[in-house]
C-alpha cells in the first residue's frame, strides 16, 4: 500500500514539473511585468473577429431584405424605362443596319419617330395612324401638294436612296423647274428619260463625257461644258456680259473664227458671236440685217452671198480671175 501511494505521488510529481515547464518564459526572453501573454492575445483577438464576422452577416442580412420588400410581387407594377435603339435593334436588326448605312439625318433616337410603337392591331388596322408622320418634322418642302412622300422616299430608314426605275414620271413633281426646260427647249436631251443621266441613285450628277465622247476642244473639262450649256436645255446658251468676254467664251471652241472676227476691219468684228448665233448652232441669213444692197439682176445672178464675201467673220473678197470682173461668172 505504501509503496503504492510512492508511485502516485511520483507522477504527480512528473505532471505538475512538465506544466510548470510549458508554461513558463522561454529562455533568454523577459516578460515584462504586466505585459499580456500570447494567450491572452489570442483569447482577445477570437472575440473581436467573432464580432465583425456577425456584423458583416447582420449588414448583408439587412440589404436582402431590403431588397426584398423593394421588388414588387406583380411584374406589371414595375416601372419600365423606355426602350433603347440599341434595344430595339435586338429585334429590328435589319432596319438598324439600313440606318446605320444610309439613314444620314434619320439615325436618330427610334422613339423620336416612333411615339407609338407595338400597339398595330390588325383587327382596326390602325397601321396609319400609328405611323409617324413625314411633315411632322420635314413640313412640305416640295409644296403641299406633294404628300406622298413614300411614292419616292420609299424606305424611310434610307430616305435618300431613290431608284429612279421606280419613280420614272414622278420626277416633275419636285424638280419642276428642270422639267419645264427639258420639256420647253428641243434638244437630243428631250428624248432621254430622267434616269438616263441621273442612273443608279437620286442626286447623281453624271459627266458629259458618258455620252459625249469628246468635247470641243481637246483637254475639255465638264466645267467647261457647264459654262456655255445648261444640261436640260443644252442648246439655249446664255449671252455673256461684255463684248470681249463674250467672244472670248465662244472662241474657246471656235478658234478660227475668233481670230478671223478679232482682225477684221469689217463691221462684223465689232459684233458679239450671240449678235448673229442667238441660239448654239444657228446660221443667220445676210439679208436678215442686211436686206438686199445691190441691185436686183445682181442678187439675181449671185444668189448666195458668199460667192463673194467667202467668210463671214473676215468678209473678204474671193480673187479676181483674169480679165472678168469681180461678179463675173
């Protein structure tokens, strides 16, 4: 018994050291007096984390159900915010990439134009009245005469793309000036339609040179056409302000009888072109300002002018033959 009470108090000896040992100082290290241990540090440090782990739940635990009361049960209570182009495009993808190419001032905010959209009921067929309106933005820039804007504007996603195929006859309607001089001025012009210059689009101005393979002069510009000849009434050529001016003008294609007119000491060389050619193209008649000068049997013999008066920009004499008179035979 007594020895067994020995061994006892041996290891009680053995447990109570190897405690002392653990929780004891390390060797070399001071403890100040007071100073917290590292398990105290720890026991703190556990509750505060603890703490802000619970707040943070209790935060987020709060905005659910916020949200939660802000979300209405019924969809249809919800307040919508107006559609997007960019949202109405996910549907109309065609329509938006027409815009996107050839919409020029169109490509606007779709419910601009659009103020009623998704309400067409086939049963009424209210498509009209839903329709936006051309005029309500545009008035009536062609007169208000002309209200059938998509007769020619047929795609208002692409207003400015007009096949003139498709309009042929309607072009008056709006170019009303252009078609009076076709139509009042007799031309080649006159038997070309419309769409045979202004081809492909609306608003194409075409070169001379499609047609006319070379001008009047070599290094011809259209420019230069467009000074003397107005395309839909190419043969009515305006008089030019200026006597020299308007020579000049004309004698850059006529050069020869430019130079014959500028060194002529005959009346004729103080005259403007458009004096005796009113009109491109036109041959006057002498006797329409001159009448008849000479005696009857000599305009009876010499019926045409010119026998005589070879040219007249220069009104030279032709030369004499020998031994016959100046109006001989």
């Amino acid at each position: 018994m007594r020895k067994a009470i020995l061994i006892l108090l041996a290891l009680c000896t053995v447990v109570v050291f190897w405690l002392t040992s653990c929780t004891a100082p390390q060797a070399g290290k001071k403890v100040a007096p007071g100073a917290p241990s590292a398990t105290s540090e720890v026991k703190k440090k556990a509750p505060a984390k603890a703490e802000k782990v619970k707040a943070e739940k209790v935060v987020v635990a709060k905005k659910e159900v916020k949200k939660k009361e802000e979300k209405p049960k019924n969809i249809y209570e919800m307040k919508i915010k107006p559609l997007t182009p960019a949202e109405c495009a996910r549907c109309h993808f065609g329509i938006y990439e027409t815009l996107k190419k050839h919409g020029g001032k169109h490509r606007q905010v779709c419910t601009n134009c659009h103020k009623k959209f998704h309400q067409y009921n086939p049963v009424e067929n209210n498509w009209k009245e839903i329709m936006p309106k051309c005029n309500r933005c545009h008035g009536y820039p062609h007169g208000k005469k002309v209200t059938q804007c998509l007769s020619c504007h047929r795609n208002p996603h692409s207003p400015r793309t007009i096949k003139l195929a498709d309009v042929s006859g309607k072009c008056g309607l709006c170019h009303k000036k252009e078609t009076a001089w076709v139509q009042n001025h007799e031309s080649a012009h006159q038997d070309v339609g419309c769409e045979g210059c202004h081809s492909e689009r609306h608003g194409r101005i075409p070169s001379c040179f499609e047609c006319h393979e070379q001008g009047h002069v070599k290094g011809q510009t259209v420019k230069d056409c467009l000074k003397c000849h107005n395309p839909h009434m190419p043969l009515n050529i305006k008089p030019f302000k200026g006597l020299m001016v308007r020579n000049q003008v004309c004698g850059s294609c006529h050069k020869v009888e430019f130079e014959k007119l500028s060194t002529t000491a005959a009346k004729h060389g103080k005259l403007a072109c458009t004096f005796c050619h009113p009109k491109h193209g036109f041959k006057p008649r002498c006797e329409g300002c001159h009448g008849k000068p000479h005696s009857p049997a000599l305009h009876k013999r010499f019926p045409n002018c010119l026998k005589c008066h070879l040219d007249p920009h220069s009104l030279g004499m032709g030369p004499r033959r020998a031994g016959a008179g100046v109006h001989s035979k």
